[in-house]
C-alpha cells in the first residue's frame, strides 16, 4: 500500500481485524512489526491456548520496536479466553497479554483476580464504559515511559461476535 500510495503516513499504518482476521493482525505484527504503529488483535482465534509461541527470530524482531498493542475480548467470547464462572481472563488470554508485555518490555504480569475482578491486572490506569448504552466495557492499561503499549478491552455480555463499537475502541487506542 505505501509503495503504491506514496502520500500516506507510514507513520500511520496500523493492524487489526477480529477474530480470524485478529489472528491475521498476530501474524502481520510477527512478520514486520516495524510497519506498524500499532495493532489491536481482536479475539484472535487462532492463537489462544499456546498456539503462539514466539520464536527467539520473532522476538529478535522487536528490538528497538515498541508496538501499542490492545488485545479485545467478551465475557463470552471464545471457550479459553473468559471463566463465566469465576468471573476472570483465562490462561489464554493471560499468555497473550503477557506475550505483548514481553516484546514491549514490560514487566510480566502476575494476574491477581481477587485484587482485580476480571482482568487481574493492576494496570497503570484503568476505564469503564457502556457501550452504545448496551454493554460495559473495561479497559487496563500498561505503559511503558507514561504511553500505553499493552491494553486488555473486555466487553461484559457481549458473545464472540464483531459489535461495531470496536471500531471506535481500536480508533481511540490507535
């Protein structure tokens, strides 16, 4: 796109898509995280569980890269990413989020759910919010030198489905 528009900022350029398409987004940041200014993978399938495994060569390429990265979720999302239960992130969903951590070198998260319902982070700074007045959403961030580069969106009661809302959240976050 940049070679055949040359006008555009590639400062700019930024990944996301949701579900299948959020596993596109992972492998678009794995491949050439430097033409990115930021991604948010939207429940992305094909990586929950520990499908994603970064190889020392994927690490190598975030050296000197920070890439923004918000991963979204819903409390009825897919099976491994939300306990309704227990009312918090699966394992999952914790790997990611500290998988992101790693390539922005953060610190790894230690997920404590009875401190921090739902996420289990204590996040630098965290919002709440209802959506198009239907759904709360929530949202933790990390930071790294005062700007957000991890962020876990959990939307409550919102099943595995693409709600238009996200456009704005992946907008605000990029």
């Amino acid at each position: 796109m940049l070679e055949t528009y040359p006008a555009l900022d590639a400062s700019r350029v930024y990944a996301m898509g949701y579900s299948m398409g959020g596993g596109s987004t992972m492998k678009a940041i794995l491949a050439s995280p430097k033409t990115f200014a930021a991604a948010v993978p939207m429940s992305p399938v094909t990586y929950f569980g520990d499908v994603w495994i970064p190889s020392e060569e994927n690490l190598a390429q975030f050296e000197n890269v920070d890439l923004p990265v918000m991963l979204t979720s819903s409390t009825y999302d897919l099976p491994l990413t939300y306990d309704q239960e227990n009312g918090h992130i699966l394992d999952a969903l914790q790997g990611l989020v500290n998988q992101m951590c790693q390539i922005n070198e953060l610190p790894e998260v230690t997920f404590d759910f009875a401190k921090h319902p739902i996420s289990g982070i204590d996040a630098d700074r965290e919002t709440a919010s209802e959506l198009n007045g239907e759904y709360m959403n929530h949202t933790w961030y990390m930071n790294k030198n005062g700007v957000p580069m991890v962020a876990l969106n959990v939307t409550e009661g919102l099943t595995h489905s693409l709600y238009p809302e996200y456009g704005k959240l992946f907008w605000e976050f990029v």
